[in-house]
C-alpha cells in the first residue's frame, strides 16, 4: 500500500514537470477574446509579457503551471482598451492647472479662477474646460471681469474643446497682440472695435504661455498614466505631440516608468518637425509607434471654427475656416504620401471633410494600406461619404451626445442628416476606430460604449436615442475600441485581441459590458488593468 501511494507521488510530480511554466494564468473567466470570430474562453496563460495560451480552464491548467494564478469569478475580461484619439499629454498637464469643465456659468468659472489663485499664487493662470454651450447664456464670456478680477496676472483659460481661448488684457499686453493683429486661420473676436478677450483657433497661438519645465512635463505624463490605467487604457493615441515630448515618453518608457502603451501622432503645425521625422523614419518599440502626423484641418463646431460649406445657421454669413490655405495641405499630404507616414487629419465642418478627402485622394493616388485617418468626421456631405472607401474614419462618440443639445442650431436639421455619422462611415470603410478625444470629453471609454451603442448621454438623454440609425452594435463597438483601433495604428498584429503571440494587455470588468441592460452600462468600471501580464492597476 506504502508503494502504490509513492507511485502515485511521483506520477503526480512527473505531470507537474511536464507542464510548462508560464508566468501568469488567468481561470473561471468570461474573456470576449475580439478574434476574427469574436469567440469567447475561459483562460489564458501568459509568459514573456505575452499570451501563450488561450483556452478552458481545464486546458490551460492540464498544459501549464504557474506561480501567479488568478481566479477571476467569471468576471468579464476584454482586450486592452485602446482610446484612438485623445490628447494624453495635454490631460497630464491639465492636472497642475485650473479644471474649469463642467461650469455652469462664466460666475462660476470666475469664482474657480479666484479659488485657484488663492491656492497657488501663480504668476500666470492658465486652464481648460469652460463651454458655453453648457451655459444659461450661450454666448462668448468677455474679459471684463476678468481684467477686474486679474488686472496684473495673465489669464488664459481654454475652452473645453481647446479651439477657443478666452484672455484677459494682461495677457493680450504680455503678448503683444491688438484688435488690428492679422490672423489667418482663426479670430480674433471684437466688439465695436475693440478684443472680447476670445481667440479662435490660429489667433491662440499669439498668447506667450510661460515654459513648461521638464519636471512638470514628467509629472503630467505620470498623472496621465494613472488616470488612464484607473479606465482600462492600455494603449493611447496622442494626437499632436512635439518632438521633446516624444522623446520624453521614451525616455520614461525604456526607463519603465511609463508602462502605458503610446501612439504618437507628431504634430504636423511645424514644417521642420514634419522633415526630421520623415528624414528620421518610423520609430517602433513594443510601448512607442511614431509613424504618423496630426494635422489641423479646421476649428470645432462649438467655437464656430469648424469649415463649412454653407454659412452657420446662428451666425449669419460666417463659415468658419481651415487652419491653413488649401494648397499647404496639398503640399504636407504629398510630402507624406512619399514617406510610410500616415496622415491623419482633424476635419470637422463638411467643407473641410470635403477638402481633405479630396486631399488625400489626390496624394495617394490609390496607394492601398496607407490607413490615412480623418480624425472626428464630424459632418459630411452625402455626396463623400463614398470617399471614406479607404481613408479611415476615427471618431468619438460622446461627441454626438454633447453637441447633440445645441448641433442643429449650429448647422441646421438638412446638415445634421449627414452629422455625427458613424454607422454609415463603418459601413462605407468597413472598419471604425473609436476614441474620447480626452481631455475635451471624459477619459471614460464606457461612456464611449454607451454613446456609441444607445447615443444618449450620461443622463440617459433622449429618451430614445440621439440618431439612432447611426448608433454601432455592442460587438462593433468593442471593436471599434480594441482590434480596429490597433489596425488604425498598424498595430493589429500585436495588440487589440486576446490572441496567442500578442501582448498580454487585458483589463478586467466590473459587469460583463456586452449583456448588460442598456442603463447598467455606463456603472461599469475597470477592477483590474494589465500591461505584458502585469498588473498596473
């Protein structure tokens, strides 16, 4: 009897030995894997920051061991989420200055400004977040209160979507700038001759912020990465950064202290930025891709700087207007069609889809796999929606339920057939990259789920849906924020699906996202985040 019992030890022993050794296994898991079936498993096992094996849990614990294993419950698991466009760095910075989204007035914007003052002392006040949409006064604030309020300290505070500036006249002083300043581009706004202290677009760019040090810079990139590990961000898509900052993130990366993964879209505003990198050539590591450039095509719609073919519906014979003249983006899109680069171009008005879309066509000359993005696509003309064959449309959908209150006064009811459009965009390019555009709208990738597939807001806002012939399925939407994300950043092969020899980003849910009722969805949270198998929150 003592031997048979030795025997059995020892085959039990020779069994363990024979499974093979993987750093992480995950079990008893409701993980959508977001593969070419959109099929569902139990476990999975990771080794070297990569999965190794997906399957039941009885599979993988038979063929693998594992000092680390994780009994999730049946929770739900996803693929890493990526946020295809937001302003990551610009989210970091923000943390350090006065956070004005949300004001319900220009009173109470001013009261943030004297609260923030009082607690910093600061030599030069900047910040973000104000939209007077949100108002009781829909109408651009003036600088009168604030000159009283700041008369000696700078003032420059952005609006929530970052195409409008508003200034007090230490600023304008400190800047140098007057009524008579020629602006191309953007707008300075006047009132019977004289500044209101609002900027549009190009004439922001007057304003002499004071320098960002590189501790602040690092600071904000860190505050970033939490925030954005605290949602089930593995992967963000930074669009318009400058070379320093670039070189920053990887710096902080090879360190490992930014584990987040970046796509960086360079800035394309400056024409020896765009030289160096095509000179330079796309630089790739597993957590840093520069491979594509961000260019302005217009302003937003909230500030009325976004292109229009026809004039704004409450603002008689104003167009808004493209950043540059139409022939410089024909000069940057050939440039870049003659490199690997991808150009991914912020458009949101229809003539300023209309003139790049045309652009990029011209460019290209039907070169395949470019993947060149329109980032927003915010209203198209029916006549080029067949244009988005094969440039990729990126959008985000909690912009369509916060201009969904006051877009059709801006454009009237015939333009809104064609806004904010993202089903017939998918189902003219086949695929839908999906982003937050943060820090303009909420880091929150679930209310990206919930606007995309219910298009109602935070409020459950219409009763019935904003458009709903335009809303995106659940399964389309996941997709949108995992593997057609990842190919809209020629990433597909790595990451954006729980599948063998990818990156083991993952990121466990409070609910399962996918069967949960409509009103439940925007409760969900990230419990767990992963980055290569390890957990970062």
């Amino acid at each position: 009897m003592k031997n048979i019992f030795i025997l059995f030890i020892l085959s039990l022993l020779m069994v363990s030995c024979q499974k093979e050794k993987a750093d992480l296994i995950v079990i008893n898991s409701n993980t959508y894997l977001v593969n070419e079936k959109f099929e569902h498993a139990e476990a999975f096992a990771i080794k070297d920051g990569k999965f190794i094996a997906v399957g039941t849990s009885k599979e993988i614990q038979e063929k693998y061991k594992s000092d680390s294993i994780i009994d999730v419950k049946n929770q739900t698991i996803v693929p890493g989420l990526i946020d295809a466009h937001c302003h990551f760095f610009r989210l970091g910075l923000q943390q350090q200055k006065v956070d004005l989204t949300g004001t319900n007035s220009y009173d109470e914007v001013l009261a943030k400004l004297v609260d923030f003052q009082k607690e910093k002392n600061s030599t030069f006040i900047t910040g973000r977040g104000w939209d007077q949409n949100d108002w009781d006064v829909k109408e651009f604030p003036t600088k009168e209160k604030l000159d009283q309020l700041f008369p000696t300290i700078p003032v420059a505070v952005g609006r929530v979507d970052g195409h409008a500036l508003l200034v007090n006249q230490a600023a304008i002083d400190l800047s140098e700038i007057t009524a008579d300043t020629k602006v191309s581009g953007g707008e300075i706004i006047l009132k019977d001759g004289k500044m209101t202290g609002i900027l549009i677009d190009a004439a922001m760019d007057f304003i002499k912020f004071p320098e960002i040090s590189k501790q602040e810079a690092i600071q904000g990139l860190l505050d970033a990465q939490k925030i954005s590990f605290s949602y089930g961000l593995t992967t963000v898509d930074d669009a318009g950064l400058d070379r320093n900052t670039i070189e920053l993130i990887d710096e902080l990366q090879k360190e490992n202290k930014l584990k987040i993964r970046v796509y960086a879209m360079v800035s394309g505003d400056k024409q020896e930025q765009i030289d160096y990198y095509i000179k330079k050539g796309i630089t790739k590591t597993d957590r840093l891709n520069v491979r594509s450039f961000k260019v302005y095509g217009d302003g937003a719609l909230g500030s009325r700087g976004a292109a229009m073919r026809k004039p704004y519906s409450d603002r008689e014979n104003h167009f808004g207007a493209l950043i540059y003249a139409p022939e410089r983006y024909q000069e940057i899109a050939k440039q870049i069609a003659a490199s690997e680069f991808q150009m991914n171009t912020h458009a949101i008005g229809d003539s300023s889809n209309t003139w790049m879309l045309k652009t990029y066509k011209e460019a290209l000359k039907n070169q395949e796999n470019r993947r060149w993005r329109i980032e927003h696509a915010q209203i198209i003309s029916s006549k080029d929606f067949s244009s988005f064959d094969n440039i990729l449309p990126s959008v985000q959908p909690t912009h369509a339920t916060s201009d969904m209150y006051w877009a059709e006064d801006r454009i009237g009811k015939d333009r809104m057939k064609g806004a904010y459009a993202y089903k017939n965009l998918l189902n003219k390019y086949g695929k839908i990259a999906l982003g937050t555009d943060f820090p303009v709208e909420q880091v929150n990738p679930f209310l990206t789920f919930y606007s995309a597939t219910y298009r109602k807001d935070s409020n459950n806002f219409p009763e019935d849906g904003f458009q709903m012939e335009n809303s995106l399925s659940r399964e389309e939407t996941l997709k949108g924020m995992t593997i057609w994300a990842a190919f809209s950043n020629f990433e597909e092969e790595e990451k954006g699906s729980i599948e063998v020899g990818k990156f083991a980003d993952f990121v466990i849910l409070s609910q399962d996202i996918m069967t949960v009722d409509s009103d439940q969805i925007i409760k969900t949270t990230a419990v767990s985040t992963f980055v290569n198998g390890e957990k970062v929150y």
